[in-house]
C-alpha cells in the first residue's frame, strides 16, 4: 500500500493573495499593484457623473466654491465665477437630457432639480447684491418667490399633485441664468459692457419670475 504520509512532506504552498500574487478571478482591470478600492470609487464617481440625479447634487456642492471665489472680487476671480457657475447651470440642462434618455425620471428628481437651480441662482444672487451689482430689492423679489413656490410645491407633493417644472418656470430659470452669468464677470469682457447686458437679462428673468410665481399659486389654488 503507498504511504501518502512521509515526514518530510513540503508545506502547503501559500495563498496567492498573501504571496504577492492574485487570484484568477479577481479583477486587475486598474493594473497591477493598484488597490481595488481605487478602481471602485473612480467607478462609483463616474456613474455618479452619469446618472441624473448625481448632476443635479453636483450644482449643490459646486455653491460653496462659488461663494468662496467670488467673496475676491477682482476681475480674474470675477471671470473664473461666472466660468464655474456657468459649467454647474450646464448640468441643469444635462439632468434633464439624461433622466429621459436612461428612462431615469423619478419622483426624487423632480423635487431636487428645481431646489437645486433655486440654491445655485439664489446663493449668486445673494452674492452679486452683497457686492452692489444688483439691487436688492430685486434678488428680495426673486428669492422671495423662490421660497415661496418651494413651500407650495412641498405641500402639493405632500399631495400627490405632480411637482414638475412648469414651462414657464424652464424659461425663468434660463432667464436668471442668462442674466448672472454676465452680472458675474462684471468688468468689460471681449469689448462688451458686462455689467449693462446682465441689467437687460436681470430685468427680464425679473418679470419672468413674477409671472411663473403668480402662475404656480393660480394651478394649484385648490389647495387652500
């Protein structure tokens, strides 16, 4: 009978994880030596890029960055502001195109994209009053509304009642966008007056906040 027992059996060959190497089935797709943990935030960051409602948090972060930059300014700090706000306004637009493309419109998008557009554009409002760009009393008119129409739709999603944006209320955020962008940058840019273009579209997302307001408070009257 043979003997499988012998005193001088080699020992058992080590794992190949703890031998430097790696398992057949474990994914090396960062290269080698790369820690896997890396390779799955990278990917969580990417599909948060490309998920609807990761842009729409993505205009709620970038606000602190606004404030910080534009509490300096200066004609560069100015510029790079209005850069920066202009890439997180961008983002409204590619939620959107996103949400219907991926079949993704939830009911949790419908609520915090237009929060988001309110924070962003009111935070730049506040900042461009706190300077003496615009006048207060008019970003008063404007975050009024805004705070008022988010209690209003609070309370009709509390009843079921579809909170979308209205096309109305599209048009008055692209007017408010239209209009800080260039309220931002100020000082006279590629030979054009800044400041006198962002007055005109100032005015005009002005009259178009009023009226989508006063539009919400007649559609949903029955509430009260």
């Amino acid at each position: 009978m043979e003997r499988t027992d012998y005193p001088h059996d080699p020992p058992p060959a080590a794992p190949p994880s703890a031998a430097g190497g790696y398992f057949p089935g474990d994914d090396r797709s960062a290269g080698y030596g790369e820690r896997p943990g890396r390779t799955d935030a990278w990917t969580r960051l990417k599909a948060a890029a490309n998920h609807p409602n990761g842009l729409t948090l993505f205009r709620v972060a970038v606000i602190p960055l606004i404030i910080v930059l534009f509490s300096f300014p200066n004609r560069l700090m100015a510029l790079v502001s209005g850069l920066v706000f202009s890439a997180a306004a961008i983002t409204d637009y590619l939620d959107g195109f996103l949400a219907r493309r991926q079949g993704k419109v939830t009911f949790i998008g419908k609520v915090m994209d237009p929060v988001a557009d309110k924070l962003l554009n009111s935070s730049a409002f506040i900042m461009l009053a706190a300077h003496g760009w615009v006048p207060a009393w008019v970003v008063c008119v404007i975050v009024g509304r805004e705070l008022a129409v988010t209690g209003l739709r609070s309370v009709s999603a509390a009843k079921g009642i579809d909170v979308s944006a209205s096309r109305l209320g599209k048009l008055k955020t692209g007017f408010q966008v239209a209009a800080i962008i260039p309220l931002m940058i100020h000082y006279p840019f590629l030979g054009l007056d800044s400041q006198a273009i962002g007055q005109v579209l100032l005015y005009l997302a002005l009259a178009f906040t009023v009226w989508s307001g006063v539009d919400y408070f007649i559609k949903f009257r029955r509430l009260f």
